[in-house]
C-alpha cells in the first residue's frame, strides 16, 4: 500500500460516495475539554462508512468478476452498502442475512436491489450459506472488514478529514470489524504528519482491546452490547495494520455510549445509531488526556432503528 494508491482509490470511488460534513459544537469542545471535529459518516450513502470500502471492492473486480455478481453476509448496514454499490455499477448482489435481522434492514436492502438469502444467524451458516451462493454462481465474496479493498475504500473518510482538517492531533473511531479503524490508521499514517488513531469499543464486546494486549486475535466472550455494528471480531488482515498503527483502544460502558449517543442527537440534531456513539464516549471518559487537543471522530453511520431508541 502506498500514499499514491490511497488517492487513485478516492479519486477511482468519488463517483460513488458524497463527500460528509464536518460538523462542530461548542458545547461538546467545552463538556470534553477538546477541539472536536465530527466527520458525518451518517450522511454518507445508505447511511454509513460502509459505501466506501463496498464501492472499492466491486470497482477492483475485472468486468468478467463483475458479470457473475457478487455476495456477502451482514446483518446492515454492509449488506446495504453492497447492495447499492452493486445497483450502481450494474452488477448483480446476493446478500446473505440472518432471519433475525430487523425487517427494516431487509427492506433497505430489498429496496437497493439485493437479492436476501436468509441463513440462521450464527457467523459459521451465515459463512456457509455465503460459500454455497459462491460455488453455485461463480460470485466474488466480499468481506464486511477483512478485505484489503474494503479497509482501503473505509480509508477515504479520515483522508477527506484530515484534507479538511490537516492540524488534528487524534483520529477515533468505533472497533468493530475493524475495517473502519484499519483504513483510518493508513490515512493518519500516510496523510499527517503525527495524527494518533484510537478506537473506541464496547467493554461486553472488547475482543479488539485484548488482541493488541495479547498479540493475537481474541474472540468475543460475550456481545450483549447495544452497539450491535461493534459486535463482530477482528480479521488478520486488518488485525496486522491495528497492531502497527493504532495507539490505543478505550473501553466505554453502556451507559456511556447512551449517553454520548444522546448528547450527540440533543446538542448537534443529527441522528447516529449506538456503535457510531462509542468512540465519542471514550472521549469524554478519558477526557483528561486530551485536553486542548484537536480530536477528529469518525461518526461511522445513522442506520438506527427509530422505534427502539436507548432513551
């Protein structure tokens, strides 16, 4: 990976993506203590981040891979993500998702163009039922996180941020997957001179936090998490680029990405969904380190359930 493919790949999915705000308030830089510049991935396409690495990963197949379609597995909001991408370049989307996923995301998907093959909700069916659509139609299989087209698609956003905002100091994002805070840590380490990255994650869904202490990927024990983007684990793709560029990962509770999730909906009226909250409520935890600093957080997306909200 070098500086100059990272800008091919941004300017090769600039067709695909908007371009999100950058948003500020006052009363959130005076409550934290920081500078904080908000990157409103929630306004991105169908919502989230995650347009950016399923525009890559299906521009980087060859037109004969393209014919033959392509298929994931994701309860949301990937699985949106592919499926539009896919309807935009004409290409054909086999989506496999969990029978337990909210209809409003089936419909979403639906609504893209996506053809829904439901499996049990385990990640070893939703993985067989995936392989199974590949063998029968020769598909390409797109990985939510651990492909290196999709974690360098998600890079664009911390690029675009740090284009707008060259002085930060921090870059956080929520840890799922990873693929958000994979490519975040390419783009602070090829775009900045010595912008930090940390993530924020879930203290019932912290398997990212005892990999980089241990060295090697850790699962999940428990994912009784609200944050229900956070509750997948990290891949050896992206787990590689973690290990080497990301600082540090903060633990938050669930009353703390409540509250952080509400502040954000009250002080700055722009609607997140509960993982997209996480990295700012590590923030105000760990206040004290970064006072006066210059923070960017990526909000990773606002595909929230609006009948169900934590408050």
């Amino acid at each position: 990976m070098t500086k100059k493919t990272l800008i091919q790949i941004h300017t090769r999915i600039k067709p695909f993506i908007h371009r999100t705000p950058v948003l500020t308030s006052q009363l959130l830089n005076d409550m934290s203590g920081a500078n904080v510049f908000f990157k409103c991935e929630n306004f991105q396409k169908m919502g989230a981040f995650k347009m950016r690495g399923a525009a890559n990963a299906i521009l980087s197949l060859s037109e004969a891979e393209r014919q033959k379609g392509v298929v994931t597995h994701s309860s949301g909001n990937f699985a949106q993500a592919v499926a539009l991408a896919a309807k935009q370049l004409g290409v054909k989307a086999y989506i496999v998702m969990p029978d337990n996923a909210p209809q409003v995301k089936k419909n979403a998907v639906r609504a893209y163009g996506g053809e829904i093959i439901e499996s049990e909700s385990t990640p070893a069916a939703r993985e067989a039922m995936a392989y199974k659509i590949q063998k029968e139609t020769g598909a390409t299989f797109l990985h939510p996180s651990n492909q290196d087209e999709v974690i360098y698609g998600n890079a664009t956003a911390a690029m675009e941020l740090l284009e707008d905002h060259p002085d930060l100091d921090v870059i956080m994002a929520p840890v799922g997957g990873g693929g958000l805070i994979a490519g975040t840590a390419l783009a602070a380490y090829y775009f900045s001179e010595n912008c930090k990255v940390i993530g924020g994650e879930p203290a019932k869904a912290d398997d990212a936090y005892r990999s980089l202490n241990s060295g090697k990927i850790e699962l999940n024990e428990t994912v009784n998490t609200i944050a229900d983007g956070l509750r997948t684990n990290l891949g050896d793709r992206n787990f590689l680029i973690i290990q080497k560029h990301v600082e540090k990962i903060i633990r938050v509770e669930e009353d703390e990405i409540i509250n952080a999730m509400r502040l954000i909906w009250e002080r700055m009226k722009i609607i997140i969904e509960p993982s997209c909250a996480v990295p700012f409520a590590a923030l105000l935890k760990e206040k004290h380190q970064f006072k006066n600093k210059n923070i960017g957080i990526i909000l990773s997306g606002g595909n929230v359930d609006v009948k169900n909200l934590p408050f």
